[in-house]
C-alpha cells in the first residue's frame, strides 16, 4: 500500500476554486472521483490524521498512488463533470448504488420497425420504453393480459423472420394475441399506433382508454352486435384487473418518486416507490457502501445523479415531483440538471404533511427492513470472501491477499480449433466485463503447454505495452492495463512451467505475479519451485475459490471453442456445395444468425434468402442432411458424465 504523503500535493498548489478531483492508482487506473465546492479544503482532508479517517476512505488514499483535479466554471458545472466521469471511469471506491435485487420491467421496444413488448432485466438500451420494476409473476401475468387487448408482436427475432419468410403466424397469432405483421395483417403504422396505446396505457391513461372502450361496447349493444360488445366486455375487464392491481396513494394527477434512506456507520439503503397517476406502478432498492463520512444529503445527490442520469440516456421518463428525505447540499444546481433533462420543470422537495408524507414514511420502513435484510445476507458473503483470499495469501506465501486473480484454461479437440480463456475475480467476485477470449492457431496449437505459453505471452506482452501509455490514457486503453496479484492456470508443472517461460521471457519476475496451477485430478496446487504440490483442505474457503475460478475459466473456454468449432464445421461443409461462394456462404450466415438456425432450414426457407435459388437451397439441404449418416457420439467420461473436451 502506499503512503499518502508520497503524493500528497503541496496546500499551495491546490485551488480554493470549485471542481473535480480523481484518485488513480499504480497503474493509473481512476479508482475515486469527487467534486467540492472549495478543492483545497476537500483535498486536504483526506490527508488528515489516518486515525480519523473511515476504514474505506483510509483503504482508498492507502490504495491510490496520485491524485489530479480540474477546476470547473460553477457548481453545476462540477456536478454535470462529476456524474460523467462516474460513468466513464466506474471507480471501485465510489458510492455504487447497487440494486439489492434484480428486477424486471415490462420494454416496449419502440426503435425497431415492428416494436416488441417484453421483459427485459439489466443494461438499458437506447430506443425502449420501460416499465415497471415489477415482480416476475405480476409482470408476466401483466403482459399476458394487456396483449389480449393490444396485440402488439411479442415474439423474438428469429420467430418473425420465420414467419415472415413461410407467411404463417406464430400461435400467438393464431390465438389473437399478436397482430401479425410478420404476415402483413396490420401494416407496419397501425401496428407502432398498437405499441404506443400500449405505452400510453402503462404510462399512466388507462381510463382513457377504458372509458372508449365502454362507449364502444354500449354502441355495440344498441346495434345488437352483441359478439362485438362481449369482446369489447374482455376487454374492458382485463384492463381494469391491470389497472386495479396497483393502489391507490395519491391523487389522480400525481406522478411522483418518493425516496427514503436508512443508514448507518458503513452502509445505507434506499427504496424508491414509483407513482403515476396517483397509483404506485413499481418499487426498486439500493444497498450502497460509505467510502467517507456521507451526510444523508451527500447520498441523495449522488443517488439521484446515478438513478437520473441513466434513465435520461435511454429514455425513461423523468417525474414531475422528486421527494426525497433531505434536501441535498447542491439542491439548486441538481434542480436545473433534472430540469434539464426532463425538458420540464422538476419539482425536488421534502414531503412534511399529508398523504405524501405518509406515503414517504412507508417507503422508510421498507429501507430499514432492506438494510437489516441486507445485512444478514452480507455478512456471511463478506466473511467467506476474506477468509478465501487470507487462506490463499497463507497456503501460497503472497505478500498481501490476491484481490486480482486471472484463470487461463485451454480447450481443443484433438488439437483442432484450439482456443485460450481468461477469466478475472477482483475481491473474491467474478468480473465478466474483463474476461477475455484467443484464439490459437500455427505452431501455438501444437499441445496444450504451447498453447498455454502463447496465450499468457499475449496476455501480458498487451499488458507491458498499455503500461507505456501515458496515464491519463489507459482508463481509455485498459484492455490488459492491470496486471493480476495471482495467475491460475488450469494443469499441473507442464502448464505452470510454460506460463512461468512465457512471463520470464517478457521480463515479468516471480515476485511480480504469481503463478499456479490447479490439477483436475486431485484438486492440487502446483507452485513453480518444488516438485511436490500444496494440498489445501478439502473445505478450505481459498480451495473452493480457485475451483470456482478453474471451473469458470474452463466453461468459458469450451463456449468458445464450441462457437468456433461449430463455424468451421459449417464452412467446411458449405466449401463442398457447388455454386455456393464467399459472398452466398455470407449471406446464409447473416440471414439466420447463427449455425443452429441455418441447419434448422427448410430448403424453401433457404431458397428465399437473395442469391439463393431453389437448386442452390437443395444443394445446401442436401449438405446438411443429404447423407442421412449418423454423426459419431462424442466420447464420454462415464465416471463423471463429462464429455471428452481437453
């Protein structure tokens, strides 16, 4: 760790300007970034007495080998900067406000020319309305019931290509539960005008539409079409089963967020209930962890540039009431931004009397039981982790415990499509952003250990040249910037020999990385000195750590080499059919997406891609099928039921 005073800039140096500042480390990684209204005053601070620091605040300016700032015109300013660099850089000290569960929401995706409505989980995407969060039985049972009154498509994109390309439906089409514009029923504006209904219905005017409804099935009764009304009745029934399910709170005209915290020393929770038209539409929670001593203020500010800021980029309709529990410092500045971004005035306020304020006093007592919850759960998983790594920083003589590890495994068959995994866990949690694919050909693909050589070559000979970028470029740059406290590679001495030869001829030292292996077999762990391997025990916390990352590594390497493998066996096949070149073998790959679909394709099928006639169709069929021969079954490990992939 290193000692705050070899970087701690001189008093002088430091403006009494507002702006933003950033912690990197070593490597130049940004691992805090901040914004104060006074620099020097807020900088100077984190080189105070470590004894009356926070224990994260003391691990981050222990953890940081540099800090730089820039001075901004106005508060505002400093807040739109800091949010920016938040995002861009997801510094590891930050306050993250992490959902305390994953939720999904009702997307209609309105960018598409035929939008689809369906449940999405995770990353937003530019282009879609969402809606929601909603539990996993109540949104489905939502979507089932609003498609009988708004057909709008539901199904993938491969199920609509089909069904355009054979000119039937699916069921849902069938069933009338979809409108069919695969098959031309509706044209492509009345079925967007179905897709906006719907989103005008789940945004908040389902009386509107309830209320046409009921107008039309009277009309209906007075001309006796009383087949029209009982379906205009179903209707009518299944919108107000959607729009009854949720209560009402507050007026009819209300759209609101209401907010509350519960904290304590190291950690808050927040919840937030989602009010439109007076009913609460969806409830979302956060778990945060405090870096430094946070004021309530201080969490409402970065929570609402974090919730507010994204939902801005994909958008996500911004309310016209915010309530929180306090007011944040910079209450004005964060007024214009939401304003801003809204395109209309946002009203951020406290609730203190009335139905909002009892509203906001519910929302509470969810935040406390979301904190108590949360503590319960982490304790345990916070325990676990830390006693992994100390057990691996004791069984493998490492200076401090590995909270960056790499796992690198081989995968082939029969030394063909030979591929190379990595796969990263930093604090004992996997990182899938990081992990990492190679493919291996030429003398590389001999045997698994030269395999294993050229992969960890390439890995860190990438790592050696992004280390001579400047460093305020590598957070732009940091494909393989950081290097790892730990390599793991899947094997015994061979594989840890050749990782070793390949880090030694790069110049890397053992006392740099350290380097093991895990052997299958026995679960041992080789070391590169001696000839005997460390035996961890059987219910070692730091054992089942390096088996989750090998076992990891190893999934990832055979997803991969299958990919590859099943390409290749697809333009194997496809080299043999007559008449089919570069530019046709292309487009059957691009029209059906993937190898799967276009074995999966009836020669009809295959004949209406452009260029593909129905002889050619026949030819390619036939490529696939023609043969009628049984593929040989893989060998299979039937100790363990393991198909035979190295």
């Amino acid at each position: 760790m290193a000692d705050p005073a070899s970087y701690r800039p001189k008093t002088g140096e430091i403006p009494n300007d507002p702006g933003v500042y950033r912690f990197r480390d070593p490597h130049g990684r940004v691992i805090y970034v901040g914004k104060a209204k006074n620099l020097r005053q807020r900088l100077t601070s984190y080189f105070a007495n470590p004894a009356t620091l926070l224990p994260k605040t003391y691990a981050m300016v222990h953890a940081a080998a540099s800090v730089e700032w820039t001075v901004v015109g106005s508060e505002l300013e400093a807040l739109q900067l800091e949010y920016t660099w938040i995002k861009e850089f997801a510094p590891r000290y930050n306050l993250a406000f992490r959902d305390d569960k994953t939720y999904p929401y009702l997307a209609v995706t309105l960018g598409e020319k035929f939008p689809r409505v369906q449940v999405m989980r995770g990353d937003r995407r530019k282009g879609t309305r969402y809606f929601g969060p909603y539990t996993a039985g109540a949104i489905r049972e939502t979507m089932d019931t609003l498609l009988k009154v708004f057909p709008v498509r539901s199904c993938s994109a491969g199920v609509f290509k089909r069904a355009e390309q054979s000119g039937r439906p699916c069921l849902l089409g069938y069933i009338d539960k979809c409108s069919a514009p695969c098959v031309g029923r509706v044209s492509v504006e009345e079925h967007r005008a179905l897709a906006e209904d719907f989103c005008a219905f789940m945004g908040g005017e389902a009386k509107r539409f309830i209320s046409q409804l009921e107008k039309r099935m009277a009309a209906a009764v007075e001309e006796l079409d009383y087949e029209t009304a009982a379906s205009l009745r179903d209707d009518i029934i299944a919108m107000r089963k959607v729009f009854e399910r949720n209560a009402v709170v507050l007026s009819e005209d209300t759209d609101a967020d209401v907010f509350a915290v519960e904290e304590d020393e190291l950690e808050a929770a927040v919840q937030v209930f989602h009010v439109r038209g007076g009913r609460i539409r969806g409830q979302r929670g956060w778990v945060v962890e405090k870096v430094e001593e946070t004021t309530g203020a201080a969490l409402i500010e970065h929570l609402l540039q974090q919730v507010y800021g994204a939902q801005a980029e994909t958008d996500t309709r911004i309310p016209r009431e915010v309530l929180v529990p306090v007011l944040p410092d910079d209450a004005e500045q964060l007024t214009v931004w939401l304003t801003g971004l809204r395109g209309a005035k946002v009203d951020l306020r406290v609730p203190r009397r009335g139905d909002k304020a009892a509203l906001a006093k519910t929302v509470h007592e969810n935040a406390v039981q979301a904190l108590k919850l949360h503590k319960v759960r982490r304790a345990g998983d916070i325990t676990t982790r830390s006693l992994a790594l100390q057990e691996l920083q004791e069984a493998l003589e490492l200076p401090e415990p590995p909270l960056r590890i790499e796992s690198f495994d081989i995968s082939h068959v029969q030394g063909t499509n030979v591929v190379g995994s990595m796969v990263v866990v930093e604090d004992g949690l996997v990182k899938k952003s990081e992990y990492r694919k190679f493919s291996v050909t030429g003398d590389a693909a001999r045997d698994d250990t030269t395999a294993m050589h050229d992969v960890l070559t390439r890995r860190f000979r990438s790592y050696l040249a992004d280390k001579e970028l400047p460093v305020a470029e590598r957070d732009q740059h940091s494909k393989f910037a950081y290097p790892p406290n730990l390599v793991v590679v899947d094997g015994g001495q061979p594989q840890v020999a050749a990782a070793m030869k390949a880090l030694a001829e790069l110049g890397i030292g053992e006392h740099e990385i350290r380097v093991v292996g895990l052997a299958k077999r026995l679960e041992e762990v080789w070391l590169p000195e001696g000839d005997f391997p460390v035996i961890l025990p059987r219910a070692s916390q730091g054992l089942y750590l390096l088996q989750r990352i090998r076992d990891e590594a190893h999934r990832f390497a055979i997803t991969f080499h299958r990919q590859k493998r099943g390409k290749a066996m697809t333009a194997s096949l496809l080299d043999d059919v007559p008449g089919l070149g570069p530019a046709r073998r292309k487009a059957l790959l691009a029209h059906f997406g993937s190898v799967k679909k276009l074995r999966a394709a009836t020669p009809e099928e295959l004949a209406g891609v452009a260029g593909v006639g129905p002889s050619l169709a026949a030819s390619v069929y036939a490529a696939f099928h023609g043969s009628g021969a049984e593929q040989p079954a893989p060998a299979v490990n039937y100790a363990t039921g393991e198909i035979l992939e190295s």
